[in-house]
C-alpha cells in the first residue's frame, strides 16, 4: 500500500518529501539538546532554507530562481551533506535553464549596433552585443530600443534546455537606422565641417600666438634704439603683428563657422556629398607672407 501510494504522488511531492526526510535525518545525527541547538546557527538555518526553497523553485519552472537558491546552499559555509545536494539540484538546473541571443536589425536586415534590449517589461536595460541572455521557460516579450529611440518587440516562447537561442527583434519599415558617423547627445550627425574649421581655427590660433609674442619682443628691443633703428628691425616687427592679426581673423572666423556648422538646426533635405582632399594654413618664418588653401569636392 504505501509503495502503490507513493507511486502516484507528484513529483514535486517527491522532492519536497525527500527534503524532508534529509533535514530530519540529518538533524537526528546530529543530536539533541547542545547539538540540535548547534544545528540551528543562522548559517546552518539559511543553508535549509535556500535547499528546500530552490526545489519548490524548480517545480514551479523558476529556474533562475532555483539556481539562485541552490549555488547559495552550495557555499563551503553550509553543512557538506546540503551542500552536495545543493551542487547536484544546481547542475540539473544549469542544464534545464535556457538561454538566448537577441538581435537587433532594421527592415531591410541591417544589424543595428548600440541597441537594448528589455524582458517582459522589466526596467533594467541589457545591451544587445551578442551575448546570452538566461531567461525562465516560457513565453517572453522581448523589446529591443534603438540609438534613434526606435522601438520593436517580438513574443516567443523558450523551452527547457534550448542553448544560444536567436531571437530576431525587427524595427518597423521607415525608421530611421542608427548610423556609426560621430553624433551629437541628442543624436544629430556631425558635419565633416566642424572638424576641417576647427582644425583651421587651432592652427591660427597657435599662429597668432607665436608671431604676437614674437612681434611685442621685436617692439621691447626697438625701443632701446629709437628713434634711430634700424629699418629692416622695424620692418620685421611689423610683419610680426600683420601675420598675428590675419592669424586671429582667420582663428575667429574658423571656429566660429564650426560652431555654427555644430549647433545648426537638422536640414529638412538630402545634404550634398562633401568631401575635403586637402587642407592647409601656413606661415613663413621668414615672414614673407602668410596662406591659407583648401580643396573640397561636392
């Protein structure tokens, strides 16, 4: 009778017996009195729990939960009889819990890169990098944003054991696909611009730094000999504070159009292609002149 009893109980009533059992066992070995009270140390107590807690866990399919449970009675802390249990319950787990891989593409099949992706309306946001994702059997919601705030989801249902599963999350037809060219925070496409003026902009500015100190040490000598100096000196000088005002001209009028060319609002149209070949702004030491070039296509 009791065979034919126990042959029909749930598995579930199985485990939780056999718990059970283990504990009541395990706490008659370790007698009465001082050793009971000895059994019951905090550490021994959550070891306990944490071993029946992970199979009622398992039984109601939460099995990240369960693993939780049985790598925590696992830990040298716990008795060694718990704790191998544990190491067993935990390895069944780990092979039962499922994983996936997320990804990410536009309508057209393109991968979009810098994408999150969230689990059934949690809040925590994972990157969407490749990586797996351990998630409960069942059904799930995946919902993938984008770096453009696009948002797609897709339900699917994961089962015991699947490994590495993909999950394909496709954004709609028409939204905009993140794109790898330099942005700003709110997510505007820099100009090739702001970085050809601002390089001109720094170059001037060390230029008109240099031939202004240049110029006011030619001055400090010259006034040791006015007014009988010597031409050519006062010439030099001259030049020295003409190359330094171009310089600065060239400086503001640089940086302030790549100020411009960053802060300028989105354009409502397709821009033209723009390219720079080439680019230069020089001085001579000798002071005979000072140039600025520059050769772009459209």
């Amino acid at each position: 009778m009791p065979n034919l009893l126990s042959s029909h109980l749930h598995p579930f009533v199985h485990r939780r017996l056999r718990s059970l059992t283990f504990v009541g066992s395990w706490l008659f070995a370790s007698g009465f009195g001082g050793n009971v009270a000895r059994a019951e140390t905090p550490p021994t107590r959550e070891c306990i729990d944490a071993h029946a807690n992970g199979q009622v866990a398992r039984g109601h399919g939460g099995l990240l939960q369960a693993r939780s449970y049985f790598l925590s009675c696992a830990a040298e802390t716990c008795p060694p009889m718990i704790r191998d249990d544990c190491a067993k319950f935990g390895a069944e787990v780990e092979a039962l819990l499922p994983t996936v891989v997320v990804v990410a593409r536009s309508a057209s099949g393109q991968d979009l890169a810098g994408a999150t992706v969230t689990l059934d309306g949690s809040a925590q946001a994972l990157p969407v990098d490749g990586r797996v994702i351990f998630v409960d059997p069942g059904r799930h919601v995946f919902k993938v944003v984008t770096r453009n705030g696009s948002e797609a989801s897709v339900s699917t249902q994961v089962g015991e054991s699947e490994k590495a599963r993909p999950v394909v999350v496709v954004t709609p037809p028409g939204a905009p696909v993140p794109s790898d060219v330099p942005g700003t925070a709110d997510g505007r496409t820099i100009s090739p611009l702001v970085y050809v003026f601002g390089s001109v902009g720094l170059v001037a500015t060390g230029s008109f730094t240099y031939f202004a100190i240049q110029g006011h040490s030619r001055e400090s000598a010259l006034q040791e000999c006015a007014p009988a100096c010597d031409p050519a000196n006062v010439s030099k000088m001259r030049r020295s504070y003409v190359v330094a005002d171009v310089s600065l001209g060239v400086a503001i009028a640089s940086l302030g159009l790549g100020a411009y060319f960053l802060l300028r609002p989105p354009a409502t149209t397709t821009p033209a292609s723009f390219a720079v070949s080439s680019l230069s702004f020089s001085t001579s030491p000798d002071l005979t002149g000072v140039g600025v070039s520059a050769a772009a296509s459209f």
